[in-house]
C-alpha cells in the first residue's frame, strides 16, 4: 500500500513528508518536483518512475502525493487523497498551502492516525475530532485512560461514523437533493447526451442512535409496492416553498410519477444488503451534514433550459452571434444565476452586445462573452445579439467553435422527476422529529453546440 | 500565532549559522522550566523542531537527547511530535535513538489504550534492529490485548516487522498468531489482520494464502460491519480464495454485489475485481449474464466521480470489455467527451468509443468525433482522426461514411489533421483495395501540407502503389526525391519502394529514376536497411522483371484494426487486478512493476477456462520478466499485435515479427518468405496470404511513460 504522502505548494515545495515505509525516501521529493510540478506537459494524475509510483491529485493550490512502491489498488490511493481533503476542509476551513503551513503539526498527527503502514484506517471527521482538534487543549480528554477506551470503541466501532452521545434539544433533519444536469446538444439541435447526476445531502440533528427509513419515488420500489400507483405521469415542477414533509404522506405519493434510478451510491451508513434485496434505504446517520447518495438517471430528463444559438462567421473579420434562452419549467419557479457562456474565437478584438434581459460582457482573458441574468421565471424567453470585430492574423487557423455553456441553479425542481416521499426516523426514546426538504438542479456540463 | 519558519534551506533568510539556530531551537525548548505548567514553551519549540526537519535539512538531528528528554512529559501532543521526530531520525543516529527504547517498551504498558497502540506503532515504525527485536514480546502480548483499536494497530504491527526482518517473523510464530486472530469479534481487527497478511503474501514466494469457503463467506458476512477500507481489505483478500463448486461461487458472488452501491470507489472497483473474478468458476450462462449486467452501472457511475477515479474507471472499462464485452451495453453517449475533461479522460474515452462503435451508432460516433477534431489539443485531434480511418477499417459497411467524414476534415487544411487523415487513408487503401482509389486526387492535393516522416511515407507509399493511376506521379516523386538526402530512412525507404514500383508500372516514366535512387541506396547511405533493400530490388531487377513485378505488385495479406486487443495471457492477468494501478497501464503486471507477485487463475474443478485459452497462451512468448526497463520495453505480446515501440520504423519490425510468430507456428513456411512482411507491401506476394496483418500506425513514436511527465500513460491501447 501507501510508502508515503507528500504534500507540495505550486512551487514545488515540500511542505509535509510523511514516510510509512522504509522505501520512501527524501529525494522522492525532488523527483516529483521535476517530474510533474515543473514539468507543463503532465499529461496523467498517475506516473511510474522505476519502482515508483506518484499518484497525485491538486487542490486549491496544493499537490497532494501519494507515493506507493507496488501494484496498489489506486482507486484506495485516490480515495483517500480527496478524504484527505475533505478532513483537511472540514478541520481548517479551506485546505490550501496556507492550512497545510499554519497546521503542519496537526496534519502530521492526523496522517499517522488515518495511515497505518500505509494502510487508511478510520477517517470519519467526527470520530477524529474526539482526539485530534485544532486547540490541543481538548486532546486533554485523550490524556484520561476510560476517555480513550471510548475513543478507541467508537474508531473500531461498526458505527465509527457516529458518536453514541449526541443530544438535542430539538431534533431536526434536513434532505437537499442536488441534481447536477448535464446536457450536450449538438449543432443541429439534436439532444447528443442528457442525464442527471444527482446527491442527497442531508444535515442530521438527531439524538441518540435514530435508524431511518428513506423513500423515494423509484420506479423499482414503487413498483414492488402493490399501494403505490406507479402512474407514467411526470411532474415537471414540485409545487413552491420549502416543503414541510408529512411523514409517508400519501398526497406526496400521489402527486408524483417514478424515476428510474440507473444506479446508485451510498453512504458507508447505508445497509446496502437491504437496498440491494428490496430497495429500502436504511441506516444510522453520522451526526451533522453529509452526503447520503448518489444517483444517476438518464430516462426522460427535464431539460429546464432550451438555448438556440446562431453563429455566423462573416469573412475572416467578424462573428455574428444570435442566442435565444428559453425557461422550460413552471411560470412559479424561477433560476437563478443563470450565466451562459458564449465563446469567441482566440483573435477577437472587440464585442458588442445587445440582450433583452440581464447584462453581457466579453471577457477577454476567458474568450467568451458572458451573459448574465439573475432572476429567470419560467416560461420566459431571452435573447442576446451580438458581434466580434476579429483582428486580421497571419496565420489563419480555423476556429474550433468550443461549446457555448451554461450555469445556473433553480430551486423546487428536479431533472429527473425525483421526489422524496418519507424520511422516518426510529429511536428508543421515541421522540418526535421534524424533517424539511429541498430540491435543487444546477448545471452540471451543460453545453451546446454551434 | 508563531508563524512556521518555512523557508531556509540553501541561503539561510536570517543571516545565522545552522548551528545557532539549533541552539537557540534548544534553548526556546528547555526554556519554560518550571512556571511553564501546560509546557506551552515546549510545544512551541517543538513545533519549530519539526517544520525545519520537513524542509528536509538535517540540522535537527542535533536536537536528538532533547527530544528524547521530552517524550516522557504527560501530554500526548509532545509525545507525538517527539516521536515523529524519533521516527524521521532514528536511522541516522541509532544510537542515540537507543535511548527512546524503553520510553516506547514502558508506554506499551500503559493503561490508556491510545498510548499504547501509540507506541506500539511508532515503535514498528524504527528501522533499527534493537527496536525490531525489543517489539516482538510486547507485540505477542498486545495482539491479544482488551482493546480493538491496540489489537489492530498490533494486526498491522507483524506486517511491518515483516518488512524489516523477514526471516525473523518466519521464525517466530507472529504469523501463526496472526492468523489466529482472524477469530476476531471485532470486524475491524479482522480485516486488518487480513491487510496485513495480504500483506506480507504481496512479498514473500514462500507464503501461501488459502482461504476455504466458510472463511470467505463469513468473510462477507461481515462486510457491512467494516469501515469503507476495511471492506476493501477484505473484498481483496478475497481474491485468495479458491471456489471449488460454481454454486459457492455463485452464491458469494451475489452477496458482494450490493457492494457495488458503496459510495467509495475503491470498495466498488475492488468489488468488480472479485465478482469478475468469482465469474471464471460459475458454470451457467445465465448467471454470468445477469452478474455482468450488475457490473455495468457502477462502473459507469464513477464517471461522476472526481477525473482520477474516472480515468481509473475507464481503463478498467477497456479491460472489463475484453474480458466481458457484454458488460458495457451501455448507450456509447455516456463515453462522449466533455469539453472540460482533462485530456486523460479524454483519450481515453475515445479508445472506449473506438471499441464501442457498431454499425448500428456510427453516425452518432463519427458525427461526435468529427466534432472532436475541431479541438485544441492537437494530441487528442489527432487521436481522433486516427480513430476515424480505424473505424472504416474496424466496419467494413460504414467505410464510405467515414472516408467521408475524413474528406471533410482534410478540407479544413489544418496541417496535422492532413499529416493523419493521409496515413489513416493509405491504411484504407490497403484493407479495401480497388474501392476507394477515387479519392486518390483529394488526397494528393495536400501534400504540400506534410511535413512528418510517417505522413509523407504514407502519401509516397500511396503514389508508388497507384504510380499508374496518378497522372504526374513521376514529378510528385521527382519533388520529394530533390530532397532525398535529408529525408528520414522511413521517408528514404518508402521513396525506394515507390520509385521501383514506379518503373515496374510505367517503367518510361521510371526509367531515369530508378537508376538513381539506387545508387543513392546502395552507395550514399549509412542505413543498413536501406541498402540491403537497394541491393534487393537492383538485383530482382536487373534478373527477373516478370518476378520483381510479381513481387513489387503481389498482393498483399488484409489488415485488420483489432490491435489493440491484449494477449489471453495478460488480459487474465489484469482482470485479476482490476482498479489497481496497473490497469492504467495495460500492460502485463510485472513489465511495469517488477516485484509485483503473480496472480494466475487458480485451477479447481469449477474452474471455465475455455479452450482457446490454453492453446493461445501455449505459442506465445515469455513475456521478459527482469527487465531493466519496464515500460519502455517491448511487449512480448506475439498474439498477432506486437507492438515494438523502437522508433520509425517500429511499426515495420513488429508487423515483421507478428508475421513471421503466426507463420512459424500456422504454416511453417519461414522460408519461401524472405523479406516477407515488410509494412509497405514491398513482398508478401508469395506468403501466406490466409495471415493476417496487423495496422500498426500508432507507433509513431516511442511509448515512453518514463520520460517526461508520462505523457502517454497507459496508452498501450494507442489509437
């Protein structure tokens, strides 16, 4: 498994070496350094040097390396490398170069928790955060021998990801369900690829150890349930507001038709034999936010945006652009942020635009003219004309027309169709819960054409 | 807050000696005395201590008793940068590290159990031999201690000792102790002790790893206990284990695929790995069928995951399609590339396109590669030009459609599209002779355009072939031959065999040529290749025309564009890897890591090896096993692809040496086939003509992972 990880700013500098095996040696450093730091043609995430292995992801402006001397299972490498980001975000904020210097300490400590022999033990957030902290005054707790049999239990635990202890006087919870659409439409406006990547992200306020049931409107489960109507027709829109949720209200139930769920991936929580033998999502959650499941469908997605560009290249000297938007959700809903990007080719000079609603601007360091529009209801259509003056050059290289594209984020809505029916939650003291959820989509690659 | 003092390494940025600077480090560290109650003094110094040893300069290790001093206080923060520090430096300075022993020995026996695992694996960590030695008893002692959490920190603990003193562990009975904790309440420590004894299998022959088949199912059974590595541990782990009835492996099979749903990419991959593997020892056809359609969709799911893990999916979805091709029925759209991917995704997505492609979706295929060309990366463009001349010789129905489609292209006149539309389009010429020889005008127009050897042997080789079909192919070969001496042997080679056939069919036009390219051949040249075949042709001339037509002309075995299949051999091999890091690679596991243990499918009744098989792999050759150089080495893969990455004119040695495997061992005709396999159809006339060649376009140059960044990582698979 793992014989190190290194961690390096975008100057090549090491700034955390941690060895695990005898075979990690310093100059390790220097050869990531020249290899793939300095090197602009990297071209792979992975590169074998001899008996070694880098393998390496980037964020915010650190590399984060892990170095291994065998056939490693590199799906765990790469794992581990963005849970390795994700502890960092979730004890320092942001995990960039300036956490990683002002916590060396800290991550060293956590390194030598979460790695064993190179091997990842226990990372979840909260059970390293009853040892581990930021101050070093709470590690006091871990100084007392029956604090830490508690801590050992719960790292060792089947529920690792939850303290027993957790107490609220109120006890909420609530479901976000993010889908992230991705469209790409070809020229001539046939739809080449469309589907939906969606999340559930759920923040959990309970106390004591809740089991909870989940529900959805999923055409396999609906359709082993006798009660469930399993009608074909689908709602585009789910009604405004945030919704209190009835608990297995049958009104919900009613109003919606059924997703098919190509596939999807649980939280460590989830008892995935009982979804795989009926489709039931079941489990003890974490304490705090995190993401349930992941979900993909592809059948009869919404498209919320339908976007008609024209683009005519008028000589070698001008583009003439005309970008027609249309909102294809319910006249109650609205978008917001709506962004498309319109590109230009490399040797524009100067833009002019004309829109019908919210504000275009060129900029040039991107090659694009980016419209803006802050607020679009549904059922609304806007249009943006435009021209770019192109400079003459020498070399008359075709332009390679990139995708126009799009961001926005719509709430009360969902691409794929899909409706939380219940979320129930079973505790020994019974006590009673109240639960909100939320729908979201948001462009994930949307892009079209031209 | 202290701020770290993170930069002085060469040119110290405060003007003071090292020396002074550990001693000041010293001082701040013994500074607090007595007032200094919660030894915040101490932690400060201590935090200093250990950014300066990050920045790699060994000053510190002066500061080594002092930091032995300190790790006797009462707090677990100091104990633990202290023993960073003993761990960073005990190797250099062993002696003095000595005097950590008995800290370690006693904290093994203390009553809070995180001290103890503490200890226990910082301890193992020491690569000195006192410390080896002194871990044994207390380990024997904590693998069967109260606590899970010292109990699999001890599981670990053998496999580390293991790597320092092999035989030492073999001769204690750590290893035996190990496996008896394998009874473990705790789901945790069992799969621990599992990771530490794939461990220690990973690196010793002598070890074997049986599992039977109630361990493995009870193996399973406590998966949904087991945190998300743990689970890979175990699913690994797994992989040891040997079904001897297609009903166990069946039923094993079914309880590991709910896995398939785990958030975690590593538990999926790893997951495949073991269903695919369990799959060679089920007998019936209709449960590897409903077991291949599960594998499908996650697979395809981790293409929302960050670009790493997609990569790693799609190389393995190359693989899986080989072994399995009914796992990925997938709609082809799901492989389109996104604008933003990175430019390893998108590679690689084009090879699973290329793979996917039917007669059924290549409109959809071209009409997105097509778009694909219009790009930036001029790599990537190229690739996907490439795939498109590969797909009118992979679809023999839909040729016309993509020498369309490749006409297109070539009208954008963008050189490097050009360069690769006209090597794709001799390679057409070859597979379907007599068929498209209409657009032999379009793509003369452009040769002004090429500028790169491969592309210019393409255009000359497509003129000496058509010599009388081209109207002035005389002067187009008198243009290139003005500048014969600087040309590349694969350009001079081509012009050769060009000219001669040139004068074979119009030998007016030929006549004042032929003479003297020769002489260029024979006598100005350094290459050995080039005169030899000079000589050839000036002697098979100067006897026999009616031969040297027969021969020139003859007509050449068919191609194929299946070349990047792999060999039985280490597809089976690979499969048994799936989502490991030789799967980016697809190449055999030890060509690129050498001390990598073997994994073979294990014999047992229940075992479906199909017929061909066994055959296949009996003929091949060994694949070089101690090789210095493992990427850059050439795949010993005489399955009909060789691929020989040497350079210009690899592509004619490996098609040579497939050639020369497939007839050695079909026919045994080697000698009525002297030059016989020459790429550009010099001979082959009076070969076997029933033998299939294979299009090696894509060595254009030498497959160097190692070099430079890797930019061609794990494109064995070129397109």
């Amino acid at each position: 498994m793992l014989s190190g990880i290194l961690i390096f700013n975008q100057k090549g500098e090491n700034l955390i070496f941690r060895a695990f095996r005898n075979d990690c040696r310093p100059r390790l450093a220097d050869i990531f350094r020249i290899q793939v730091i300095s090197n602009p043609q990297v071209r792979s995430p992975i590169l074998t040097l001899g008996s070694t292995t880098f393998s390496h992801v980037k964020h915010e402006n650190i590399y984060l390396v892990a170095v291994t001397k065998s056939n490693a299972n590199a799906a765990l490498i790469f794992e581990f490398l963005y849970r390795l980001v994700l502890l960092g975000k979730s004890y320092f904020g942001k995990f960039d170069e300036e956490a990683v210097k002002n916590n060396f300490v800290l991550i060293y400590e956590l390194l030598d928790e979460i790695l064993d022999f190179g091997y990842p033990q226990n990372t979840e957030t909260d059970t390293l955060k009853m040892y581990i902290t930021t101050e070093g005054v709470k590690s006091a707790i871990a100084n007392n021998p029956t604090d830490s049999s508690r801590i050992t239990q719960q790292a060792t635990g089947a529920l690792s990801w939850r303290r027993a202890d957790v107490k609220y006087r109120k006890n909420e919870a609530f479901v976000d369900v993010i889908e992230d659409v991705n469209l790409l439409m070809s020229a001539t406006g046939t739809v080449l690829r469309a589907d939906v990547n969606g999340q559930i992200v759920m923040r959990a306020y309970l106390s004591g150890t809740p089991e909870c049931k989940f529900g959805l409107n999923d055409r396999l489960l609906l359709d082993n349930d006798a009660a469930g109507p399993g009608g074909s027709t689908r709602g585009g829109s789910l009604g405004g507001g945030e919704n209190k949720m009835g608990v297995g209200s049958a009104k919900t139930r009613a109003a919606a038709g059924s997703v098919t769920l190509e596939d999807c991936q649980f939280h460590q929580c989830v008892k995935l034999g009982r979804f795989d033998a009926d489709r039931i999502i079941s489990f003890v959650p974490p304490d705090g936010e995190f993401e349930l499941m992941r979900y993909r469908a592809t059948e009869n997605v919404n498209l919320p945006f339908k976007v008609h560009p024209i683009v005519r290249e008028i000589g070698t000297t001008k583009v003439e652009y005309s970008v027609a938007i249309k909102a294809n959700y319910s006249s109650k809903l609205f978008a917001t942020n709506v962004i498309i990007r319109i590109p230009t080719p490399l040797n524009t000079a100067k833009t002019t635009e004309r829109t019908s609603q919210g504000r275009a601007k060129y900029e040039p360091e991107h090659n694009n003219i980016v419209w803006k529009i802050a607020r679009f209801s549904g059922g609304s259509e806007y249009v943006l004309t435009a021209e770019a003056a192109l400079t003459s050059m020498t070399n008359q290289k075709a332009w390679s027309r990139p995708p126009l594209s799009l961001s926005f984020s719509l709430l009360m809505f969902t691409s794929s169709g899909l409706l939380v029916r219940y979320l129930k939650v079973f505790e020994k003291n019974n006590y009673s819960s109240v639960k909100w959820v939320r729908y979201m989509t948001r462009a994930g690659s949307y892009e079209i054409r031209f | 807050m202290f701020t770290a003092p993170f930069v002085q390494t060469s040119l110290p940025i405060w003007a003071r000696s090292p020396q002074g600077k550990v001693a000041e480090l010293r001082q701040e560290l013994n500074s607090g005395g007595k007032k200094d109650k919660n030894y915040s003094a101490k932690k400060i110094a201590l935090k200093k201590i250990v950014a300066n040893m990050t920045m790699s300069n060994n000053d510190m290790i002066a500061l080594f008793p002092d930091i032995i001093d300190c790790m006797n206080l009462p707090s677990l923060e100091i104990k633990k940068m202290c023993f960073l520090f003993l761990v960073n430096y005990s190797r250099m300075k062993p002696d003095i590290a000595l005097n950590a022993l008995p800290i370690l020995i006693n904290d093994m026996e203390a009553s809070n159990p995180l001290v103890r695992a503490l200890a226990l694996r910082t301890i193992a960590y020491v690569h000195v031999r006192e410390f080896v030695e002194g871990t044994v008893q207390p380990l024997k002692r904590l693998m069967g201690d109260m606590d899970p959490y010292v109990r699999k920190t001890a599981a670990f603990c053998v496999a580390k000792l293991y790597e320092h003193d092999r035989k030492m562990v073999e001769t204690s009975d750590l290893i035996a102790r190990l496996n008896e904790m394998l009874k473990d309440e705790n789901p945790t420590v069992v799969s621990s002790v599992l990771a530490s004894l794939v461990d220690i299998w990973g690196r010793s022959e002598t070890i074997s790893l049986t599992i039977d088949y109630s361990s493995a199912s009870k193996l399973v059974s406590i998966l949904p206990d087991c945190s998300e590595w743990g689970q890979t541990y175990i699913l690994e782990s797994l992989m040891s284990y040997v079904p001897q009835d297609s009903a166990e492996a069946l039923l094993l099979a079914e309880r590991i695929a709910p896995r398939l749903s785990h958030s975690n990419s590593a538990v999926v991959l790893t997951s495949i790995r073991v269903i695919l593997y369990l799959m060679n020892y089920i007998a019936e056809e209709r449960h590897i069928t409903s077991l291949s359609r599960k594998l499908s969709p996650p697979l395809v799911t981790l293409l929302s995951k960050p670009p790493e893990v997609q990569y790693l999916a799609l190389r393995n979805a190359i693989l899986i399609l080989q072994k399995r091709p009914e796992v990925l029925r997938n709609d082809i759209r799901v492989f389109f590339c996104n604008y933003n991917d990175p430019i390893y995704v998108k590679v690689t997505k084009l090879e699973l396109i290329f793979m996917l492609t039917t007669k059924e979706n290549i409109s959809v295929v071209l009409a997105e590669l097509r778009e694909y060309a219009t790009e930036i990366d001029v790599h990537f463009v190229r690739k996907a030009v490439r795939a498109i001349g590969k797909l009118a010789i992979k679809i023999e129905s839909s040729a016309r459609q993509c020498i369309d489609t490749l006409l297109d292209l070539v009208n954008a006149k963008i050189p490097y599209i050009v360069q690769e539309a006209t090597v794709v389009i001799r390679n057409i010429f070859r597979k379907y002779p007599n068929q498209y020889e209409n657009i032999i005008g379009q793509v003369i127009q452009n040769i002004d355009e090429l500028d790169e050897p491969e592309a210019k042997a393409a255009v000359i080789w497509i003129i000496g072939q058509y010599a009388d079909r081209i109207e002035n192919s005389d002067g187009l070969l008198q243009d290139y031959l003005a500048t014969f001496h600087d040309e590349t042997v694969e350009v001079q080679l081509a012009l050769l065999t060009a000219t001669v056939k040139l004068f074979i069919q119009r030998p007016t036009k030929g006549q004042q040529l032929v003479p003297q390219v020769l002489k260029w051949c024979t006598e100005e040249t350094d290459d050995p290749d080039l005169r030899d075949r000079g000589y050839m042709y000036w002697r098979l001339l100067s006897t026999d025309p009616a031969t040297a037509r027969q021969v020139v002309m003859g007509q050449k075995p068919p191609i194929s564009a299946e070349s990047e299949k792999l060999d039985s051999r280490t597809l089976e091999e690979l499969c048994l890897n799936v989502g490991t890091l030789a799967t980016v690679y697809l190449k055999p596991v030890q060509q690129v890591f050498r001390s990598a243990r073997t994994r073979r499918l294990q014999y047992s009744p229940a075992l479906q090896k199909t017929h061909e098989d066994f055959t296949a792999t009996t003929w091949k050759l060994p694949a070089p096993v101690a090789n210095p150089n493992p990427a850059t080495s050439p795949t010993a893969a005489a399955n009909g692809s060789a691929t020989t990455p040497t350079g210009s004119s690899s592509a004619a040695v490996s098609v040579a040496d497939s050639y020369f495997n497939s007839v050695a061992v079909g026919t045994q005709q080697m000698a009525s086939l002297d030059l016989g396999g020459r790429e550009d159809g010099g001979a082959g006339g009076g070969g076997a003509p029933q033998s299939q060649y294979v299009v090696n376009q894509n060595q254009q140059q030498a497959y160097q992972p190692q070099l430079a960044g890797g930019s061609a990582t794990g494109e064995l698979l070129l397109l």
